[in-house]
C-alpha cells in the first residue's frame, strides 16, 4: 500500500532541459511522475491523496552545496544546525561536505569526525581531503575499501604535482571510479600565472591516467578544456555568468562546468532571458551539472520519475521584481525559495523550519563517472 502519497499542483516546473507546467507526484519520499492530471488517476488504495497548491510558483530541483571549509568541524550542536538550515533556507538540499583524513588515525575514527551530520536535515555526501604527500598507493586503496568516491588533494607547490606516484594510486582510482579534486589553498603565496600552470599540469595527468578531475578554474581556462569528460570545472563570481551566457547561447554543446549557488553572479544589465530562462540556466548550472560532476545525478539535480522529492518554490511575482534590473545579482545575498522539500518532507515552508533534526541521509555510493554533462 502506498505511504506518503502526495501530489503537487499547479506548479511552473523549471529543469536544465525546459519550462513546464505539470503536476508532480511523490510517493515515499521519490517522485512518482510528472505530468498534468487530464483524467482521473486509479489508485489501488483508499487512503486519502494529499494535494498541496503551487499555483503561482515556479518549482526547482534542490541546489548542490560545495562548502571550501568542512561542516563536520563544527562541534556545538546550535551552531551546526543553524549553519545546515542557512543552506535550506537558501535552496540546498544536498551538501558535498570535506572530510580531513590524517593517515594515522584508523577508519572508524575518520568515520566519528563526520559524526555531526547525523543531525544533518539535508542529504550529503563526503570529500575526502588528503595532502599531496600522503597520496601514496595504501591510503588511497584504504579509501576506496571504504567507500569513498571523491578525493581532493591539497597542493602549495607546483612540485608536488610532479612528485605525486601516478602510477602506482591510478589504477585504483580507475578500478573504483574516483572523482579526483585539486586544491589550492587561498592563503598559499602562489602567483595567478603559477596557479593557472598547476591546473594545467594537473589536468594533463588526469587525463592521460583517464582519471575525471574537478578544478576550480576561471572562463578561459574552462573554454581551453582538454576533454570534455575528464575536466569538470568549478566557477564562481562573473566566471559563472559568463558560463550562463554560453549555455543559454549554445543548448546542444556540452560544457563541463558546475558551480555553488551563494558563489554565482548574473549582471543584469546584459541579460535578455526571461525570468524563468534564467532559473533554468541556474538548475543547469548549479544543480543538474554538480549533481553529475558529483555521481548524485539521476537522485539528485532533476525533477523526473525515481529522483529524490528534494523540490523548492519559488514564487513568481517575487522572482527578479525586487531587484534593481541595472546592477549585478549576486545569490550569495538572497534567499530564493519560499519553501523547501527533501525526500518528500518539507523542512522549510513560508519562511519556517520544521522539526527535521538527522533525516539528512549520507550518500557515499555515488557515480562519477556516468554522466557528461
């Protein structure tokens, strides 16, 4: 028998692929499907069907966050939630949090750090953070065996690159299909030039091992991508609204290209998209596409039958009516949605939250590899 049965109606439905309007049903927590009702649906159970109105508003998958600095740090149990209901109330409902790993504590113990997030009411996943020295054969395995498919590597030199043993950690890599990450410390005194030498050399390894790779890049270093596949980049800033225009401008091209939300800007004063053309380069951007680059996708950044209800609304006269249409947007300023579903519960509607403390579910069989976006 059906359980938490819900249908949504009304609503402007907004994904990376178009505008529709369609009514969205959820069953236990996944969309069910997502059409207009025209005829009467048979249902085989007498229990009544929930209906919620979303006349008036433009519905969304959930946004993607990708936190420089690791929430499972935070220890007071307070300052935790109020800094994961932030992320809701601002549209997420899934978080790639860092998780550090020193070399000489065991498995469980890096399994305790993250501890925290069982309080998490949003779903999430982890990136394991190693230094460039400890990136050797055994750590690597060991972190695999675990289960974890996202790696990122911190480099302060560009010989660290060189040193790295990449024939001896690639194989597995491959075997287990990981998402290797680079990262750059901000406070290392590195030049923009020396920076932009250390991707470049740090792509040409990933791809010759065949290993996907996320960086954080600038617009042309996006656009001289070697490989479409292996090279996932990171925007932010004005890099990111120019990746919106060569979205909107180019449909049918691929472009390895993800971003947060909070780190996007769109300048106005050159937009000529509909209000909701840009919420849809927005899901493309900073939902479908991370949600890929991440191995989360068909669960997560979409809004099609056997994904998770992680759903936000938006309302229509709200949308792009409060804001000077001369001047830059910038989303780390505002809160998007009105309300906020995950899994099919609400944990943000009309500007409250709800009693959702640990439904937040840790996604480490994740798929990087799958999907190009």
């Amino acid at each position: 028998m059906a359980m938490n049965e819900l249908v949504i109606r009304n609503g402007t439905v907004v994904t990376a692929s178009g505008i529709v309007e369609a009514d969205i049903w959820i069953e236990d927590g996944k969309i069910k499907r997502v059409a207009k009702e025209l005829l009467r649906v048979y249902r085989d159970t007498d229990q009544p069907l929930e209906e919620w109105d979303a006349s008036g508003m433009y519905i969304l998958p959930g946004f993607l966050a990708l936190p420089d600095k690791s929430y499972a740090k935070i220890r007071s149990l307070e300052e935790y939630l109020h800094a994961v209901r932030s992320l809701a109330a601002n549209g997420y409902t899934c978080m790639a949090d860092v998780l550090h790993v020193d070399p000489w504590k065991k498995s469980d113990q890096w399994r305790y750090q993250a501890a925290i997030h069982f309080n998490n009411v949003i779903d999430y996943t982890m990136v394991v953070e190693v230094s460039a020295s400890q990136m050797a054969h055994g750590l690597v395995r060991q972190l695999c065996l675990e289960g974890y498919r996202s790696i990122r590597v911190t480099v302060r030199k560009q010989e660290e690159i060189n040193r790295l043993e990449w024939e001896t950690f690639s194989p597995i890599l491959t075997s287990y299909r990981v998402l290797l990450s680079l990262h750059i410390p901000d406070d290392s005194a590195i030049s923009r030039e020396e920076k932009r030498n250390m991707h470049r050399q740090w792509l040409r390894r990933c791809r010759f091992w065949q290993i996907r790779t996320w960086v954080k890049a600038d617009w042309a270093q996006a656009l001289e991508s070697f490989d479409d596949f292996y090279h996932v980049y990171q925007v932010k800033g004005m890099t990111a609204d120019h990746a919106l225009r060569f979205l909107a401008e180019h449909p049918f091209r691929s472009l390895s290209v993800m971003a947060s939300l909070d780190s996007v800007q769109v300048d106005l004063r050159r937009t000529k998209w509909l209000d909701a053309e840009l919420l849809r380069l927005l899901v493309k951007l900073c939902s479908t596409n991370t949600a890929k680059a991440l191995g989360l996708y068909p669960r997560k950044g979409c809004i099609i039958t056997g994904a998770d209800a992680d759903l936000l609304f938006v309302k229509k006269e709200q949308w792009l009516t409060k804001f000077d249409l001369y001047t830059i947007l910038n989303f780390s300023e505002i809160r998007l949605p009105t309300s906020v579903m995950s899994n099919g519960k609400w944990i943000f509607a009309e500007q409250q939250f709800a009693a959702t403390i640990g439904m937040g579910r840790c996604h480490l069989d994740i798929k990087p590899y799958n999907f190009v976006m």
